[in-house]
C-alpha cells in the first residue's frame, strides 16, 4: 500500500505543533470515533474498514519528500519537522471486528497513544470508517430485502474513484453481495465475478439477433443477454429465444438467462418470464438492475416480479447517504493516569461520553438474539447474573436482563505499534457478518421505522458524564478536577481472539 499517512486535515499539523511547542508530546489520549445515527434512516450499521486500518497504520511514516513539502509551508518549525521525521505509530487500537453490526454513540474504534500520533491517523481512519462502513450497510440492507435472491455489485462505474471502487465491490460481497462485475476486486480478494453485456454490443451490431448470435459464440457458457436495448418484449426476449434455438441448444449449450434494465421491471419480468416458459426455456434466468435499492427491491416482490438475480451498482458503491462518524478526545494524561474529557453542546446528541471505554454486548442464551449494548468505562466488569440497562437521556426508561451472555465487542488491533490482530479472509468477514446480523431481531432489520436497539451507558460512565457537565455549567474547570480512571490491566495481556 502506498504511504498516505499525509492524508489528514492541516488542523492536525498545526495542532500537533502546538503539543510539541508546549511539551506534551509525550501526553498520552484516547479518542473514539463513533457515530450519531445510522444510515438510511435504519435500524444498523455494519461495521467495516478494518483492513485499511491496518494497512494505513503499519504504512504510517512521513518521509523525507514529505517533510520538504511541509517545510515549504512555512508553517512548522525545523525542530518541529525533525520530530515528524522520525515519528512511528507506537499507540493501541481496538476496535469493533468488520462485519458486526454497531449502532449510534458507541466507540467502533478507539485510539489511545501519545497525542500527536493520535491526532495524525485521524482524518485516514475517518474517512476509512466512514466510506467501507456506508458501503457494507448498503449492501446488508439490499440483500436482507431481496431474501434468497442472488444478488451481484455492479457499481465500479459509479464509484468515486478507482481505489473506492475496488474496496466498494469488497464491502459489497462483505456485506452480502454474492459477486461483483469488478475484476480487479475479484483478483484482489478472491470474490466471485458475474457480469452480462451492455447496451454498446447491441447499438454496434447490424441488429439485435447478430449482435446476440456474436455473443453467444463468444461466450457460450455465459450467455445472459441484455434484452430491453430496443423493445423488450417484441424483439429482445424473442431475439434471445430465437439465438438459444438457433445456435445454443443445437450445440450443447444452455442459454443462461436475460437481463432487463430499463421500464416496468415487475410487468416486464413476469411477461419475460412467461414467454421463456412457454418457449419451453423454464431454467432460464431473469436478472433485474437500473438504480435498484432495498425499497424498490421490496416493491418488486410485492408486485410478483420474477427474478432470479438482481444487480445492484448505484445505491452499493455511490450511496448519496452518509454515516457521519466524528472523532473525538475521551480522555488524557500520561502513561496510564487519564483524566476523562468531554465535548458538550446545547445539542444533546453531540455531547460526547467521556472516559477510556469499552463497550459490552448482550445476547438472550435461549434465542441466540442481541438483547443491547452497554458502554463502560474500562475498569467495569459487567456482572453475568443480571444487568439493568438504563436509557442515558431518559433514566425512567430501563429494560432489566437476565439469562444472558455478554461479550465485549473491540478487539485488540495495535498494541504499542504492533500489530496483534489475526485479521480474517474477506470470505471470513463476509461469513462472519452474515452470522452476526441473524443475531438482530427483525424488527431492527426493518426498512422503515425500525425498532431502535438499545445502546446505554453503565452507571458509572452516566454519573461520570452528568456531573462533569454539572461541574462545566456551573463553572467549574474540569482540568483541575481528579476524576482519574482506575488502572487497568494492560491489553495485551488480554485474551484476544480474531
């Protein structure tokens, strides 16, 4: 991979001068990065990016071309460049595994190691999160709404760029595509590659027939003819009939199936599907695409399309949503000795919570179902016997649990540098993610209002967060204040499994 660690805003920079100038190079923070909603106005979001996280950590160097363009600027002082020279990433990162479904304020990733480090990886590990994440959401969503049915990702031309559209088409198989029409994404990580034809064979050709016949010939193991170049029912299916009698069947072959792209896809598949039944062509395929997404997918079905494959490229790799995930400092201090921050507003939703965290999930033993998630701060053990999960904005509101098993969702990723993390095969990523998302009960699955799943705060971490906004509002520095987490034992002497 080819060195970005340049890819951060300037503000990083300009911020990690001024560390150095004070003498606090040497400070130690923790940031998370999370999110406020999910996106697609869903119930979920599928976590992804942890490849390129590695990635992006094990290449994190500035090198000698980037110090002379920094110096250029006249911004940074030589001493200041020296100590950019020779910087390592020497912090630890947790967390969430690619694949598992994360919701609203709770840490994915968390960042902890000296400050100006940590403020350097931020903008690549933003926009890493950000994009693979969108991508894998989008692709779980239209998957989850087409059930059984295949579905292919057929976005690399509509992605931005050709870097986003090879990791699109890996979130996409990750988070439930069966293929991808990107051959350099298949290469890359092993993924299965489906495609058909476009429109330009036809346009080229003397007429339909010819230009289906050159194909078949071609590719006569792989005949999935794109029909609606002119007319879909009175000349593309027949021109396809016509060639698999002509040419296919007399020669061994099977004709593999259609592809509609345009109109009415539900009047147009079922009509399609009726004239290849009744040609006697019953095995045939009919694949359905043009700006499919998980609501017009659900149409689809409800009007009694016929469809064997969909492919989806637009709403998978160029999603015009976004996810939003923000970085911010939880706490500070040296070595171990952190004192928590905190970010407040007159917006509820952007006060952050504040503290070294981790974050627990709960699973019902008898159904196997993700009954909510708690954050906590990291010297909390969570009991196994009965947990009271309290809303953090309405403490009237609780849900009691018992017969539950509770499992900490980060991972360790770096350790002082080092990478610690047995990092799965995409097919691995992608198998886990299909499991982990049966554990979501159906109603937070739902496209439209779905329920909202429970995300709460220990009580430890809700009175730390309530009376560090008291102490702000009335006055009080909260620099001063000695709210020191308790010490913890060290992760990597934690069991770490992948």
């Amino acid at each position: 991979m080819k060195n970005s660690t340049l890819m951060t805003d300037l503000y990083e920079l300009t911020m990690g001068q001024s560390y150095f100038d004070a003498g606090e190079k040497d400070k130690t923070a923790c940031f998370d990065i999370f999110f406020r909603s999910n996106p697609f106005n869903g119930g979920y979001t599928i976590m992804g990016g942890i490849d390129e996280v590695i990635e992006q950590i094990k290449n994190f160097k500035i090198t000698d071309e980037n110090i002379e363009f920094l110096r250029g600027l006249g911004l940074f002082s030589e001493e200041f460049l020296q100590y950019l020279r020779n910087i390592k990433f020497t912090g630890t990162i947790t967390a969430v595994p690619t694949g598992t479904p994360v919701f609203p304020h709770e840490p994915v990733l968390t960042i902890r190691g000296p400050i100006i480090e940590a403020q350097l990886v931020e903008t690549a590990l933003l926009a890493i999160f950000n994009d693979c994440s969108l991508v894998a959401t989008a692709a779980k969503r239209i998957k989850d709404a087409a059930g059984d049915i295949p579905v292919s990702e057929f976005g690399a031309r509509r992605a931005r760029g050709i870097d986003a559209a090879v990791e699109a088409s890996k979130y996409g198989y990750i988070g439930g595509c069966g293929s991808t029409s990107n051959v350099l994404a298949g290469m890359k990580y092993n993924i299965p590659i489906s495609g058909t034809m476009a429109h330009s064979l036809v346009c080229d050709s003397e007429n339909e027939y010819e230009a289906f016949l050159k194909y078949a010939k071609s590719n006569p193991n792989n005949c999935i003819f794109l029909v609606d170049t002119y007319d879909t029912l009175r000349s593309g299916i027949p021109n396809a009939i016509r060639v698999a009698r002509d040419y296919l069947i007399p020669n061994g072959y099977k004709f593999k199936g259609i592809r509609i792209d345009s109109g009415d896809l539900a009047y147009l598949s079922k009509e399609a599907r009726r004239m290849l039944d009744e040609a006697g062509f019953t095995d045939t395929k009919i694949c359905l695409s043009n700006g499919l997404n998980e609501t017009t997918i659900k149409s689809l079905l409800q009007q009694g399309a016929c469809i064997d494959l969909l492919g989806v490229g637009d709403n998978i790799a160029a999603s015009k949503e976004r996810i939003g995930g923000v970085y911010k400092l939880a706490a500070a201090g040296y070595g171990d000795d952190l004192t928590p921050r905190i970010k407040i507003s007159n917006d509820e939703v952007k006060t952050i919570n504040p503290g070294y965290k981790r974050v627990y999930r709960f699973f019902d033993k008898k159904t196997g179902y993700a009954l909510g998630d708690v954050i906590a701060l990291a010297y909390e053990e969570i009991p196994t016997d009965g947990y009271t999960l309290v809303s953090p904005t309405e403490d009237w509101k609780y849900t009691y649990l018992e017969d539950y098993e509770v499992r900490e969702l980060h991972k360790p990723i770096f350790v002082n540098g080092q990478l610690v993390y047995n990092n799965p095969t995409v097919k691995e990523q992608k198998d886990y993610c299909d499991e982990q998302f049966k554990t979501l009960y159906p109603e937070i699955k739902r496209i439209e209002n779905p329920h909202e799943y429970y995300v709460d705060l220990s009580e430890d971490l809700l009175n730390l967060k309530k009376n560090m906004i008291k102490e702000i509002r009335n006055g009080i520095n909260v620099s001063n204040a000695k709210r020191k987490v308790r010490r913890i034992e060290p992760i990597n002497r934690r069991t770490q499994n992948s």
